[in-house]
C-alpha cells in the first residue's frame, strides 16, 4: 500500500515539493479541471517518469499498479484491444492449486509484512534498522564530547576528525580496537602538544650556566677570621692593646701625618718617639693585611656583579623553558644576601680588627642552577622533537587517541554491546526475509504456470457485452479479436465501431473494460496479484445513469477490498465531477461527513500557476453551490483570483436568476448613484473573466490583482445587503452575528 507520494516539478505543481502523507486505503481527490489529478495519477502509473517524485510504500513492499486515465485509455483502445484474461471455470482441480498458491503467497506476504515492519518499523520509524540508526546517532554526540573537551589544546591531534561526529565516533571504536600507546596524563600530553604541534616550532638555544666556584671561595678568603692589628713590641703596643682601640688609632693616623706630627685629637706637638712607635705598629704585615682585605672586597664585587649580570640575562630572555618565577625568587634573594655580604666586607676594611662572617650563597646558586639545569633538559627534550619532528607527532598522537578511548570507555562497551544485539537481530530479520522472499517468489512463478493452464478472455467479453446490453448499448458490442488474444469493437452486424463511437460510448466501454482488467490481466499469468487501483476522472461526457452504474461498481469494489475479497489492496479516485464524488464517496456508516479510519479527503487546488495538495477533515464537498461559495470564503493569500470572476457569476445566476428570477444584468435597479455603477460595472467585470479563453484569445485578458478583487467582493456583497438577502450572505460566508456581539460583549466587560 502507498502510505505517503512527494510531488515535485511535474506538469502544475511546482519545485517546493507537495507531501500527500498518511494515505490510507481510500483515497478521494477532488479538484478541476486543471488542477493537477491527471499528474498525480502519472506519478502513481510510473513515478520512475517524474525524477523529482517520490512515492513510499508500506514496509518497503511494492504492488502493482493499475491506473485509469487519459493514458490507458489511449494506450488500450486501438484497432486491436488487448484482451483480458480471467480464470476459467473448467480444472476444478487446478483452480484448487491456485487458491492454494495464493493462499501460501498472502500468508508469505504477511510474514514478510511483519519480518519488514519489526525490521524497518512503520514507514522507516521504529524498527531495528532505526533502533541501530539512533543507536549511532546517540553514541557519536556522546563520544562527540570528547572531541569537545580537548579540542582547545589538543586540536593537532584531532585534525582529519572534528568535522564529522560520524567519523569521530568511527575513529574513536577503530582506536579502542588497536591503539596500544601508553597511557598519559593529560598535563603531561597537553604540554607537549603545545610543542609538537606548534606552527612555529624551531630549535632552542641552551641557557648557559652560571660559574660561582670563585665567588664562593671567596666566603671562605682566611683574612675574614683574622684579627688585623699593629706590632705588639712597640712601646705604643700596650696602651692600644690594653684600649683596644687598633681601628680608632689607625684611622686616626692618617689625620696625625697630615697634621705635621701635632695630634688630632688633644692638638698637641708630639715627640719623635711617639710618630716611629706609630709607623713601627702599622708595620709592612698589617699593610699586607690591610691590602688583602681590600683585594677581598674587590674581587668579592666583581665577581658578585658578574653573577647577578648572568642571572639577569637568563630572566631577560623569558624562555618557555625556565621557571621564571623561581628564578626571579632566588634572583631577589642573591641580591638581598650579596648587598649584605658588601656591607660587612665594608665593615670590614673599617675595622680590620674585627672577625666577620659573610652569608655564604651557596645554596642559592644551588637552587639557580638547579632551575637553569631543569630548562636545559626541557630544552634538550624539545630539541630532541623537532629534530624527530614526524615521528614525536605520530607518538602524541596515538597517545591523544589513547587518553580519549580511556575516557570513554565504559561508553564504548555500552555501544558495542548493543551494537552486536541489534546487528544479530538484523541480520537474522534479513535472513528470514529473503528466505521468506525467495519462497514467495518460487510460489509467484508456480501460480503463473497454473494460471497459463485455465485462463480466457472469454468471461471478460461476456460480462462488459452484458452490461452494455443492460443499460441499453444495443448498437455495439465486444467482440474477439482475429487471434483470440484481443478484442475488437463491432456493430450488430459485425462491421468495425471503434472509430463511430460516441464520446459517452467510449468512455463507458472503456470503464468497463478498466472495471474488468482489475480481476484479471492483459498476459495470462498475475491475475491474483495484490494490487493498488486509480480511477482518474472515469465519468467524463457520460450521462446521469451511466454516471451512477460507474459510481456503483466503485462501491463494489470498496466493500470487497474492506472485506479482503479479491487483490485490490488500495483505491484512489480523482474526480472534478460533484455528484460522481457524492455518489462514490457515499457511505451509510460515516458520521457527518467525518472520515473512517480507512478514508482520507484531499483538495486539489491552483495558487497562480503552482497546484497543492489540502488534506481535508471531513468530505469536502457537499453541493456544487457550496463548493463555489468556499472559493469566495478563502483567505486573499488562498484564493484564485484567475477563476473568482466565473465563481462570482455562477453563485449571482445561481441564486438571483435560477432561484429569484432576476437577470444577471437585472441586479443593479436596485441600486442609486454611484453604488448602481458599480454594480453594473461588477456584471460586466465578471462576464468579462467567465468568458476568458473562450471566444476570446489570452492576449486581451490579464488576471485581477488582490485589490480589484477585493473591491469587487464588497459589491459582491452589497448585491445582497439590498435584496434583503444578507442572512445568506452571512450563512454561506460562516458569519455567526451572535457570536460577535458576544465577543464584543465580553471585551467591554472586559
């Protein structure tokens, strides 16, 4: 059964595509003349015509078509017409064979059925196929996250999969599989990606390291323990001893020879004695010592500024490799220990004769060279990578991968458990089918070959000849062909009718013949396949009891295929004609015009020159004259504006002239002034559009634009505010006065 036909770009309907969905096992299209029925139909014959169309069948499983239209009319009516073949009535024990056959191949067609629905679901929704569908669908967003989370930092070794969650979710299951890289932390991984896959990845130079052995020794110098003093022999010796005043004296000295022998302190002349005890205490061993002390503290200041000037470079250059802020640290605490080292060195050199200690800075150099040792070895290992650039990025890589498939892991057992069900049970569904295919296609060939054996064209002759006769086509009949394959039209008298047939002659035969071809076949074998069934505007010139025979034997086609008699499996009708669609669509058991659950109702429409498709509630037609007033009520947006001139002088003749007895041309005498202008300028104005493409050619007729429509609808409606008839106005139009006031009640209590 067709559950659902897209059409698109074929004949009227235009490039958006029209969905016709939910179908069901009766199917009524009504529409006129030129809306696109006859398209829809075509599509249904042959959609492989209509590249753009689609139709979709239940499950998959596709039935034979059989279309009446235009097309099999001209394709069937020849000099020679193709006979159809029906099961005979001799070989009772062949035609037993033939429901037993049939039989074997409906219960097939069922389990087929089910094995396709459990596996497909209804329509594609559901189903195991689906279930596995979503079942992909849910792991790639969840595996996706991954993508997400290291996408920032890890990008370089994502490349080739952050576009496709697909791909990403293959990728991830490929590397669950094989990957055998060692597992790394993700500080670890993510700091040497920002080395592998750095677009500006160069070589790096070593830091050099800093050499502090000599200011080290330095601390150690012995004249730092040493009490630096004068000669003890001398007669001044004892007194500076006993004060202990060797620095005072000694700075004083220098002020003493400036001073010409006279002392600085109480300004007296001293003696000669008291100048060569000075000198002779100072003697060349203190001056020796004196000079070490300042060689000290000079090389102590070189050698310090040296080191400090190394240092600095080093945080100068910023390097991705050192830990600047460490060394910044131990950087402010060399200065700090050098500064005061300096100052008792100065100390020092005032007071030789005091012992001093100087911090020792070993262990900063200690902890500096150990942050410049630390930077070399990142260095080298950086170094290392670019020299072995392809192969460092193919090892990060694997490791990425690693890192993700650990992250992931418990969902990957999750998928690939339910991965391995759902395909087991696909696979089981798919073998049982074509199992279950291959049988019914065994079946399908051997009920062909028991059909050849008790066919005829005979039994299809004879029951069209008899309606003919029935319903008064005395002046022709079916008859066989020369070959016994086919048929031929003849007068009583046998001489050829096919080319002196009235139109309603035609159509009638060929109805039948259509009617017929349904329980049989035009070869002598698939008379009992299941089948899909369109009738496409089949009452076409004839008359009022023809009309109603072919609207009967729809119906009886109805209740058999409700009943599950025959192979007719769905039925679609398209129709213009209002009392065939009335006729057809008949049925005692619906309730207000509301489908049953095995109808749909559809509208064929034009908007400008594009067709649609509306699904409709219940039975959309009722009368004719309904049916023209629903033009009327559309929308502005809705409407066609190319057909509202001949709607609006068929509702005018309709109800004025048929029913009230005034003309057409009659209506505006109950007009004055301007408004009788624009009545009579309304009658000529749709006379005009109704007579459009007959008499007249299109060069001299262009469609209305919204407006001039509009402003003819409110005449339209004048017309029948002064006849007093504007209660039917309002009735057709689906005007509720009381409704309104109460609304606009409620909003001024409101």
């Amino acid at each position: 059964m067709i559950t659902k036909i897209d059409i698109c770009n074929a004949a009227t309907f235009g490039k958006i595509a029209t969905p016709i969905s939910d179908l069901r096992r009766f199917n009524y299209f009504f529409g006129s003349n030129g809306t696109g029925k006859t398209t829809i139909s075509k599509v249904i014959a042959d959609s492989s015509q209509f590249p753009e169309c689609n139709i979709v069948w239940e499950n998959g499983l596709v039935m034979e078509k059989r279309v009446y239209n235009r097309d099999f009319v001209l394709r069937n009516f020849d000099q020679k017409i193709p006979g159809v073949f029906t099961l005979g009535e001799q070989e009772v024990d062949t035609k037993e064979k033939i429901g037993t056959a049939k039989a074997e191949i409906d219960k097939l067609y069922g389990e087929i059925k089910t094995l396709t629905n459990t596996l497909q679901g209804d329509n594609g929704n559901n189903g195991k196929i689906n279930e596995l569908a979503q079942l992909e669908t849910t792991y790639a967003e969840r595996f996706w996250s991954a993508k997400q989370k290291h996408e920032g930092k890890l990008a370089g070794g994502l490349r080739g999969y952050m576009g496709s969650k697909k791909d990403f979710k293959e990728k991830v299951l490929n590397e669950s599989a094989s990957n055998k890289a060692d597992l790394r932390t993700v500080e670890e991984i993510e700091t040497r990606a920002a080395t592998v896959y750095s677009d500006n990845l160069t070589q790096a130079q070593s830091i050099q390291a800093i050499q502090p052995v000599k200011l080290l020794s330095l601390e150690k110098t012995p004249i730092l323990g040493k009490r630096v003093i004068g000669k003890e022999d001398v007669n001044i010796a004892a007194i500076i001893k006993k004060l202990g005043n060797s620095d005072w004296v000694r700075q004083g000295l220098s002020y003493f020879k400036a001073n010409s022998g006279i002392c600085p302190f109480c300004q007296q002349k001293t003696g000669e004695d008291f100048a060569k005890s000075l000198n002779e205490y100072f003697d060349e061993a203190f001056e020796q010592d004196t000079l070490a002390i300042n060689t000290l503290i000079t090389d102590y200041v070189t050698e310090s500024e040296r080191i400090q000037q190394q240092v600095q470079v080093i945080m100068n250059l910023n390097s991705e490799f050192v830990n600047n802020e460490k060394l910044e640290n131990e950087k402010k605490l060399l200065d700090s220990k050098i500064s005061v080292n300096i100052q008792r060195l100065d100390q020092k050199k005032k007071e030789s004769s005091q012992i001093i200690e100087i911090d020792s800075l070993k262990n900063v150099f200690d902890e500096t060279i150990a942050l410049i040792s630390e930077a070399n070895t990142k260095i080298d290992s950086h170094n290392a990578i670019v020299h072995n650039l392809a192969s460092e990025k193919n090892v990060l890589t694997a490791q990425i991968w690693r890192l993700i498939v650990e992250e992931l892991k418990d969902g990957i057992s999750d998928y690939t458990t339910q991965k391995n069900n759902l395909s087991a049970a696909i696979k089981n569904l798919q073998e049982q089918l074509q199992t279950k295919n291959e049988n019914k296609r065994t079946q399908e060939s051997a009920l062909r070959e028991l059909e050849k054996r008790n066919v005829s064209i005979q039994p299809t002759l004879d029951g069209i000849n008899n309606l003919l006769a029935s319903f008064g086509f005395t002046s022709f009949k079916l008859a066989k062909g020369n070959d016994d394959r086919t048929y031929k039209l003849v007068r009583a008298n046998g001489s050829d009718a096919q080319d002196t047939l009235s139109e309603g002659e035609r159509n009638f035969v060929t109805f039948l013949y259509f009617y017929y071809l349904l329980r049989g076949s035009q070869a002598e074998s698939g008379m009992t396949a299941d089948k899909v069934v369109v009738f496409d505007d089949p009452v076409s010139s004839l008359d009022s009891d023809v009309l109603f025979v072919v609207s009967s034997l729809v119906r009886e086609l109805y209740e058999d295929t409700r009943q599950n008699k025959g192979t007719i499996k769905q039925i679609f009708v398209l129709t213009h004609n209002v009392y065939f669609h009335k006729e057809v669509t008949y049925n005692s058991n619906r309730s207000k015009d509301n489908p049953l659950k095995d109808e749909s109702f559809w509208l064929i429409k034009k908007r400008g020159d594009d067709s649609f498709v509306e699904r409709q509630a219940t039975n959309p037609i009722k009368t004719s004259y309904e049916l023209l007033w629903e033009e009327v009520r559309a929308k502005p947006e809705q409407r066609n504006n190319a057909t509202i001139q001949n709607t609006l002088r068929r509702i005018l003749e309709n109800y004025f002239k048929l029913l009230g007895g005034t003309p057409l041309n009659d209506l505006y005498t109950h007009f004055n002034g301007d408004d009788k202008i624009k009545c009579k300028d309304l009658c000529s104005w749709i006379n005009d559009g109704s007579h459009s493409g007959g008499i007249l050619s299109d060069e001299y007729y262009s469609m209305p634009d919204a407006t001039t429509v509009e402003r003819y609808l409110q005449v339209f409606k004048e017309i029948f505010k002064q006849y007093d008839h504007i209660a039917h106005y309002d009735m057709m139009m689906g005007i509720n006065h009381e409704e309104e006031q109460e609304e606009e009640s409620n909003d001024g209590q409101a």
